[in-house]
C-alpha cells in the first residue's frame, strides 16, 4: 500500500455533518434556507466564517 505525501502545515480538512443542538421539540438536524458557520481561535484572535444559501428542490419520486 502507497503513503500518501504528509499533508502541509495549515491544512484544515472536515467532513461528515456537524452535530447540531436539539430544539424544543428533541429535533436535531432541520433544514434550513440559510447556515453560518464559525471556526474562533481565542489565541492568536482570528476566526473563519463560512456562510452559505440554499433554494429547497421539489422532490421528484
């Protein structure tokens, strides 16, 4: 089996879907229009935004 090259200093890689809390009804991931996601580093004071739209399909089956 090949090694893969050591990934560079930096690099940041996610995947699989983030937990999300529950609301009042004990549901956990809903859809939604709009997500916003923030990466803090209280540290060095920096931080990553990430924000994305969606338009919801009709479901065709």
């Amino acid at each position: 089996m090949a090694h893969a090259d050591p990934a560079p200093e930096g690099l940041f890689m996610t995947c699989g879907t983030l937990g999300a809390l529950p609301n009042a009804k004990g549901e956990g991931i809903r859809p939604a229009a709009q997500m916003e996601i923030e990466l803090h580093d209280p540290l060095l004071r920096r931080r990553i935004v990430h924000r994305y739209a969606v338009e919801a399909l009709p479901v065709v089956a």
